[in-house]
C-alpha cells in the first residue's frame, strides 16, 4: 500500500522518530507551576458556581448542547455554564495568559507571536467542563502535525506519534490527571444515574454513549 506520508519523508530523508521526536519537542505547553492555580479555580468553579465555567458545543450546529447543560446543572446544582463562542476561545485565551505565546502578527511586552501553530486539546473530552479549559489538556501544536493528530489521519506512525505524545503529556501532567480520574470514579454512579434511571429523560443511545467517554478516566 502506498502511503502518501512515507512517500513524503523518503523523499527528503525524515525518519518516523524525526517527525514524532519534532512534534513533542515544539508543541508549546503550560508549565506545572503556571497550571497549578489555573486547575484549582476551575475546579472550584465547575464544583461550586463560583464563577462562569465553558465547555464546546455538542452535536451539529451545537442544537445539542442543552442535553449536556442539563447533565451539569444536575451534577453540579449550578448553571455557570456556558457554551464557548467559538468552540475555542476560552482556551486560546488561556494558553495565550499562560504560555506568553499569541497567535498574532505583531510581538507586544506580554506576548511573543507565533504563526501556523494550532490549540490541541491533548485527551479530548471537550464536553466534561473539566477538560475544556483544564491547563493541563490545552497545547499549541504546530500545525505540520495535523496529518498525525487528525481524526481522518491513519497509519502506523500517525498512532506511534498519538501514543507517544499522549504518553508524554500524562507523565509530565501526571499529578493532575491521577486527581482528575479520582474524581470521574466519585461522579461515575451520578452520571450513570442520570443517563439510566432519571425518570422522564428521553435521550438517545449516542449521548449515553458520547456522555461516558466524556466522564470517563484518562487512562494512557
């Protein structure tokens, strides 16, 4: 089988370890000390209401969005809430607050620039008001990986890259993620509760679904 990515790294001698090794090395990322505060408010936040907590659309058009903000007011006895407008600002915001880095043309006293590099959630669930904005799950990623980060992207080094870099990301992020899952395992009888046994609640077997893995641990 021909595969348009080996074709392409024969071509100029770029070896498979080359591109996984440039892709982890140039992703830019929020360091531990920067993230610490970052995760504690949002947790706050997403437990207490304390202030405003966004999250990405669901389904098409996001017209499903109001089936997971009902879960969350459920869960949590809140409605802080809110869909991002863009699906990612709020964590371009943060990145940008956090990292010193901007996607814009022109370099500022707070802000380096930087071009043709894209925010990444690094283990998705941009529907668990957790992870959307959590420091920890946000990078900017260089756009020249997106053939090994899409969701279209297949082959073998697309998944040795995946593998790889989620590896990195979670031992670095290790001491976040281990309490993140700590507290999807307390939520799991709530969630499960709420999609199985609230009386009247008519969804559909694909939000059931997609709502698990949302709420589920990070497991690498």
């Amino acid at each position: 089988m021909l595969d348009g990515y080996k074709i392409f790294m024969k071509k100029f001698n770029i070896s498979g370890e080359q591109i996984i090794e440039f892709g982890i090395n140039e992703t830019i990322f929020i360091p531990k000390s920067k993230a610490n505060e970052e995760w504690k408010l949002l947790k706050e936040n997403v437990i207490k209401g304390n202030d405003r907590v966004y999250v990405r659309g669901y389904g098409r058009d996001a017209k499903g969005t109001e089936l997971y903000m009902n879960l969350y007011k459920e869960l949590f006895g809140h409605s802080m809430f809110y869909q991002d407008p863009t699906n990612n600002a709020e964590p371009t915001k943060i990145l940008k607050r956090l990292t010193g880095y901007s996607r814009q043309e022109k370099s500022t006293i707070k802000y380096n620039p930087i071009r043709n590099y894209q925010v990444s959630h690094i283990f998705g669930r941009t529907k668990n008001p957790f992870l959307f904005t959590a420091p920890w799950n946000i990078v900017y990623v260089p756009k020249i990986m997106d053939p090994f980060t899409g969701h279209e992207s297949k082959g073998e080094l697309t998944e040795a890259f995946q593998k790889q870099f989620l590896l990195h990301f979670y031992q670095y992020y290790q001491e976040y993620i281990e309490e993140y899952n700590s507290i999807m395992l307390k939520l799991k009888p709530e969630v499960e509760k709420y999609l199985y046994g609230r009386e009247g609640l008519i969804v559909s077997q694909k939000f059931k679904e997609d709502t698990l893995l949302q709420f589920s641990p990070i497991i690498c």
